[in-house]
C-alpha cells in the first residue's frame, strides 16, 4: 500500500508540474554544455521535473537528435536488487532492470543491446554500442576497468542527470574499481548462470559490490563544480546535470589515490549513494 501511494504522488506531482517539451529540453542539454557527437551515460528521473510531453520515448529522442548520429546513448539497466533478493541466473534478453521507468522502457527498445553483467549491465544505442558493451562479464568489478563504465569515461563522454539526483552517477563506482579500495567487493565470488540472446548458457563467479556501504558524494560534487567539471542548470521544477566524464575520472582516481576513504559516509551523515 505505501508503494502504491507513493507512486500516486510522484504520478500527481509531475501532472501538477509544468508540462517540458523537447525545447526546454534542448534548451537545459546547451546550458549544461552538452557536447555534440559526443557519448552520453544518462540517468533520468522525469517526475522530478514536471510532466514531460511525450514520456521518455520524447526525452531519448531529444537526447539523440542533440547529440548527433555519431554519439551512442547509454543507460543502466542495472538489476543489482533482484541478485540481492536472489536472483542467480542473468537473462540478458528478460531480466528487467530496477532503474526506473525510462531505463527499462530503453532496455526493451528492438535496437538496443545490453551488456552481460548481472548487477550492473547497461542498455546502449548508436554506433559504438559493440565496443563499448562486449565482455562486460570478464570485467574485474562490475564498473570497473574495461566495463562500459570504464571505457565510456576513457572516451570523455558526459554523465548527465535528467532529474535524477547527483547521488544516482553511478561512475564512481568505476573509480573505486581503479583504485581497487578494499571496501568495494563482497569477499566472496558468487556463481551466477547466463543466458546471452546469442551464444550458448554458461556460468561463470562474479566479484560484485559489497551491499549497504554508505557514501557522501557531497564534498566531491561540491569541488567538480568549483573545477567546472559538473555543470547544472533548473529544467522544469527540477535541476538537469551534466558531468565531463574523463576529468571526472581523473579528479576522482587522485583523489582516492589519497584518501582511500573519500568517499565514504561518516556515521552522522544522511548522504548516501542511490546507484
């Protein structure tokens, strides 16, 4: 019953916002300096926003149509939840994403592939999907070097946040696999069974994340602002956010390089990661 009612609140609170069309859209992706031909990792949480015209088939759309024919959109399909529950055998095709409404409806899309990773696969579109997305499942960490997090951040493409919190940039936990911090990975490899869309079954033991391990990503965000590396601008009642991927990954490595803790929550924080 609480999670019917919330929905109903979040439904309610985006009709009652102000109706965003593809402009303002456009409008916001120029202010936050969105590059054009450029690679794009987006996180979107529309209600936050308004009512956006047209639903996240006209928010992808916008997107791509800014960025070019040559950019690839990429999106989390991430369905770490389900293995926390259980979940041991990865459908690449059916296994739904616990991301929101917009990732999952991407996810489906018919010329849209996936990644192969149970907790942290990502859905792309465009022209370097292939390279971006092949052996995700041989990755060391789940967005760590050469997982699509890793490469996309090697290309310099833009994080950008469309309502979404900055707390939902899931990049960081690529810098963390660099850096290879001790508090990452679970201590034990889990055994998960694979159902690829093409190729045969196969198992195969995974390092993933160690659950309920609190960040605050405030002081960090605060600093790539102050370095113009994240830039903001209002899109709606919301707040749209756009982060240089490659300096990003370079002010973060060094960071953790010296303060392996940087980026964890102390116990009086509230601040805490939602990706």
């Amino acid at each position: 019953m609480a999670t019917i009612k919330k929905k109903l609140k979040i439904f309610l609170k985006a009709c009652w916002g102000p109706r965003i069309g593809p402009k303002a859209i456009a409008v916001a992706l120029k202010g936050v300096g969105l590059e054009k031909s450029g690679h794009v990792i987006m996180h979107s949480a529309l209600s936050k926003c308004g009512y956006l015209v047209g639903g996240g088939e006209a928010l992808v759309k916008t997107v791509r149509e800014y960025t070019g024919p040559d950019s690839t959109l990429v999106l989390p399909a991430h369905s770490g939840k389900l293995v926390s529950n259980g979940l041991r055998t990865f459908d690449q095709r059916h296994t739904p994403s616990r991301v929101g409404a917009v990732a999952e409806w991407f996810r489906n899309q018919p010329l849209v592939k996936r990644s192969l990773h149970p907790t942290h696969s990502v859905a792309a579109l465009g022209p370097d999907v292939d390279s971006l997305l092949s052996g995700h499942e041989n990755a060391q960490t789940p967005c760590g070097r050469n997982s699509p997090y890793h490469r996309l951040l090697e290309l310099d493409a833009s994080i950008l946040l469309l309502g979404a919190p900055l707390e939902s940039n899931t990049s960081y936990h690529c810098c963390e696999g660099l850096m290879e911090l001790p508090y990452l990975l679970r201590p034990e490899k889990i055994e998960f069974r694979f159902l690829p869309i093409s190729g045969e079954p196969f198992s195969k033991a995974l390092a993933i994340h160690q659950p309920r391990i609190p960040r605050n990503l405030q002081l960090m965000n605060q600093e790539l602002s102050e370095l113009g590396i994240l830039k903001s601008c209002k899109l709606g009642s919301g707040w749209i956010h756009r982060i240089q991927g490659k300096p990003f990954m370079e002010y973060l490595c060094d960071r953790l390089k010296k303060d392996n803790e940087f980026l964890l929550a102390d116990k009086s924080s509230g601040s805490e990661s939602t990706r």
